[in-house]
C-alpha cells in the first residue's frame, strides 16, 4: 500500500493517473478529487484482513497544502479537500466493513497527532512529510502515531496484539537501512544502468566554490544562506527576473568548497519547478509584510528564499 506523497504530488493530472494505473499495489487518496468529474484521483482507502482474519481497512490522506507548494500546471483540474473532514467522513463508510483501522498519511506529524485526536477511532497512523524520528510510536488515546524519518534511512516495524479490533499490547522500533543491509540485485541493476547514463553529465565541472555553502535544512528554513542566495542569484540571471523566491524545503544539501559539478545543481536546485509571474514592487513587500506579521507559521513552508527585494525587508522575512 502507498500513499500519494510529495513528489507524486508534482506531477500533472496526467502522469498521476499514469502512475496509479502502472502501480502493482495500491495507491490511496482520500482528499484529492479531479475537478472534470468529481471523483477521487485514487481509491480512498482498500480494505483487507489481518492474520487472525480481523477485517482492516487503510486509507490515504495526503497534504492540502500540495496546491500552493508546487507549479500550479502540476494540480490544475484538481482539488485537495481537509483531510481531517475525509478522514471522518471515510470512518463513518467503514463502520461494520472494517475493525482494525490504519490511516496512511503524509501531512506531517503534529497533523497526524491532530487527526488522531479528532479521529480516535483510528488504531494506527503511520505517517510522512515533516521527516520526524518516531521512536517509540507516540500514543494518543488508543491511537499510535508511527512515523521512520525519511529518505529511506529507517524501515518501521510496528508488531501489535489486536483484541476486538483494538490493539491491547505493541512493540514498535525503526530498522536502520545502512550498508549492512544487502542491495536487491533487481533494483540495484535498474539503478546502476541509469547511473551510467547519467554519470558523464553530472560529473562534469561548471563551477569552483570558493567558500562553504550551507545547506544545512534547519538554516534554510529558519535564516538567509550562501546556498539560498546562490540557487536565487542563478534563477534570477537565468529567467532575468527581478526577484526570485524559492521554497527552502527543495534546497537541502551542504557543499564544502569545492568544484560545483552538474550533479550538485540537481541535488541543491529544488523539487517543485520554477514559474515566473508578473507583480509589482509594492506587492512583493506587502506579500512579505503580512506573511512576517501572521508569524513563522505563515512563512514555512512555501517562503524563506529570496534575492533581488530589499536587503532589510529580506533579512526581516527569512529569519522571523
């Protein structure tokens, strides 16, 4: 099973539709609907049984902030719903198809301890998209709240005993996937044939960094960096725009000084795309006044970079 998560949510209508036809498991998304038609972009939820034969369901709640984090071409002709209302209205559907209940998530982990809460009927939540170590699960109410890091650096394991739909006694821990763990050789050969094709591209020089340039995710997304600057700097001489304004979250490398290889812009360069509009002077800094004055909340996660605005009003908006 598998939720629709970050980087699927980049993709147009189209590939999606693709990616869901072409998958040989599921895909769920309870909260994204296709505008033409009114019905869901994926199936909500599928049901199963667990091994004692306990009727189970698992649904898909995906972020509603995917229709202003990426290109708006990648959502047009969609529509992302509270995934809290779905979540409830899912759970009343389920009553007698399902005991045991799993929500697939990937809206963050203080929105999962959220919708356990709202939704208590939920027994388990594993979750995505704000990179949190969850170690034990975290309990609310009856609910467990799992989440294993991120880029694939921990496999959760969650063992629990379920009486009457409820589980009465668990054990949850998160498996390291490091060197010790042996490659598939199906998957590494996939791998390796596209890293072969790509390796004389990405390996060639194009630059020589004279300094350090941070990375680091918890700078970008709190403070203006070099690397911010850099990226925005070279956005702006690229489309010879005025202004640039980045998503931090898609800058998330650290380079020492050293030779800027192709390979490093593809790391360091941003998940969503780049697009160009049209807005005056006055509009940028009333745009950034009210996100500085609604607090950091409204700032993260769609605002932290940007070159070409005033020096004091940039420095005011990327360190509140």
């Amino acid at each position: 099973l598998h939720g629709v998560y970050r980087r699927q949510r980049q993709m147009c209508i189209r590939d999606s539709r693709h990616i869901v036809q072409m998958a040989r498991f599921p895909l769920l998304a309870a909260n994204i609907y296709v505008d033409a038609t009114g019905q869901r972009l994926a199936p909500p939820y599928e049901l199963l049984r667990l091994s004692d034969g306990t009727p189970a369901a698992v649904l898909g709640l995906t972020s509603p902030d995917t229709a202003v984090e990426t290109l708006p071409a990648n959502v047009e002709g969609l529509r992302f719903t509270d995934p809290y209302d779905e979540c409830k209205k899912l759970l009343s559907d389920l009553r007698g198809k399902a005991e045991f209940l799993v929500a697939l998530t990937h809206i963050g982990y203080e929105e999962d301890l959220e919708l356990a809460r709202r939704c208590p009927e939920l027994d388990v939540i594993i979750g995505a998209h704000s990179h949190t170590k969850v170690e034990p699960p975290t309990k609310v109410g009856k609910t467990l709240v799992c989440q294993a890091d991120s880029y694939g650096k921990y496999l959760g394991q969650v063992e629990g005993l379920v009486r009457d739909g409820d589980v009465v006694k668990h054990r949850g821990f998160l498996r390291p996937m490091d060197e010790r763990v042996p490659s598939d050789p199906r998957v590494a050969a996939v791998i390796d044939g596209y890293a072969k094709q790509m390796a004389q591209r990405l390996g060639e020089v194009v630059a020589q960094a004279a300094v350090d340039l941070d990375g680091e995710r918890d700078n970008l997304r709190s403070r203006e960096t070099n690397l911010g600057n850099l990226v925005c700097d070279l956005f702006r001489e690229y489309t010879q725009a005025d202004v640039c304004v980045d998503n931090a979250g898609g800058i998330e490398d650290r380079r020492d000084a050293l030779q800027v290889a192709c390979r490093d812009g593809a790391a360091g360069g941003g998940v969503g795309g780049e697009d160009g509009v049209r807005f005056t002077g006055a509009e940028s800094g009333l745009e950034l006044d009210e996100r500085v004055a609604a607090g950091a909340e409204a700032l993260w996660p769609r605002v932290v970079l940007a070159t070409g605005i005033g020096r004091q009003r940039l420095s005011t908006a990327a360190t509140t």
